[in-house]
C-alpha cells in the first residue's frame, strides 16, 4: 500500500507517573497528495485496547469531539510524511508498574476514504517502579521547554505533558509555570487535581483565593469542590463548566 501508518512509543519503558508519549507517523508514497482527519483536536479518531500487567483488557474510547479545539484535518503531499506525538495518559490511566500492550485504532472510515493501511499499531510498554529522581529530572527538562521559548504550541505541550506526571515530585514544577506561563492554567491545574496531595491543594486554594478568571480561579474551585466531597474530580481543562 502506498500510504503507510504506524505507531511508535517514544520510550518502551519509563518510571510510573510520567508521561507516556507515543507517535503517530504517515508515509505517503504515492503521487499525489492525501487529505486526513485525525479529528478534533487531531485526538477524537484514536481509541485503544490495553492488556494490563494483570491480564486485564479495557477498551479506551476516543476522546470527546465536543467543545472548542482545533481541527483535525491534515493534508500530507505526495512523497511526503507526517508526525504527530502525543501523550497517551490523555486516554489511560497507568495505576501500576508492569507490562502493558497497547493496542491503537484508527476511525475506520478516515482509513478508508485515504486508502491508507495501518502497517504498526501495537505498542508494547514497560512501567518500572516508581523513581522520583527520574521524576524530577523529567519535570525540570518540561519546565526548561515551557520557560524557554515564546511559541504558544510548544509552551502548551510542555504544559500538558507537566500535568501529566502525576506525582508529588510535580507540584512545587507547576507552581513555578503557572508563575511563568500564566496561560498554561488550562493544562495545569487539573494536574494538581489529579495528584490531589495537601501541597497541591493548597496551590489550588492559592489560585482559587486570587479569584482571577484569567489565572482559572473557576477551574481550581472545581477541582476544590469536588474533592472537598470525596470525590475523584473529572479531568476538564476549561474555565466553564457544563
């Protein structure tokens, strides 16, 4: 088949709470250009099977279509590729060190109105133990990108990687870009949602008491509410809530 997609971790192992990234590449042999859509946000058409350490097996759906996002659409031109990496713990949550298969699916009709084939499309992952010095190396190395550059998709990547090492390790990181990258709340509140230690609680308190809509004073009182009632928040990342 002329036009090939494959799917390929970035690193086959990594410490428990760190972020798990994966890419997405396409190889367009033909002559002519494709036109893809990848969905919203160029996430929605991508959903999982995933074999747990236990033998477990979950069916991880596609993401939300619904809201504000980007488009998905891409066009490769002929003879050309693309690559896309993403972060997989947007769709799972890893809760143990272990071996976990993954395996990825595409929207089926994307596939075939662009006469593509998916040639590689499981992954295999090793989660070791918890490390926190690998932790904080991977927060500093996140918080570096996020400070030096001025490009508002890099400093938005960084930020949602950042939310996802879901560790203590990570809060006194997030307080420092929420400092710098005052915008980036979007991505990293609901990491302090997630980790949900008394130290993130009392950053989500701090945001929520400065009561400035542009620093997600909303969002962090949502988080606030919801774990002040024994709840496990749902992650959101805007300021409005449905």
């Amino acid at each position: 088949m002329s036009i090939v997609i494959a799917f390929k971790l970035l690193l086959a192992t990594v410490p428990l709470n760190a972020p798990v990234y994966f890419d997405l590449e396409i190889a367009n042999n033909s002559n002519q250009a494709i036109a893809l859509d990848l969905g919203h946000n160029h996430k929605s058409a991508l959903s999982f099977t995933i074999k747990a350490p236990g033998g477990e097996v979950v069916e991880v759906p596609a993401l939300s279509s619904s809201g504000l996002g980007a488009i998905g659409r891409i066009q490769v031109e002929a003879s050309g590729n693309y690559k896309r990496r993403y972060i997989l713990n947007e769709w799972y949550r890893f809760a143990a060190p272990g071996k976990y298969s993954i395996q990825v699916h595409l929207n089926p009709e994307m596939l075939t109105a662009s006469g593509a084939t998916v040639q590689q499309s499981k992954m295999e992952l090793t989660l070791t133990p918890r490390d926190a010095q690998a932790l904080e190396r991977i927060c500093k190395e996140l918080l570096n990108q996020l400070s030096n550059t001025s490009d508002a998709e890099q400093i938005a990547n960084a930020a949602l990687a950042l939310s996802y090492v879901s560790d203590p390790v990570a809060v006194s990181y997030i307080s420092e870009a929420l400092k710098q990258r005052k915008y980036s709340w979007q991505h990293l509140i609901p990491g302090l949602g997630e980790i949900r230690t008394p130290e993130a609680i009392d950053l989500l308190k701090q945001i929520d008491k400065q009561g400035d809509v542009e620093a997600g004073a909303a969002l962090a009182r949502y988080y606030l509410e919801a774990l002040g009632k024994g709840k496990v928040p749902e992650r959101r990342d805007r300021l409005y809530i449905d």
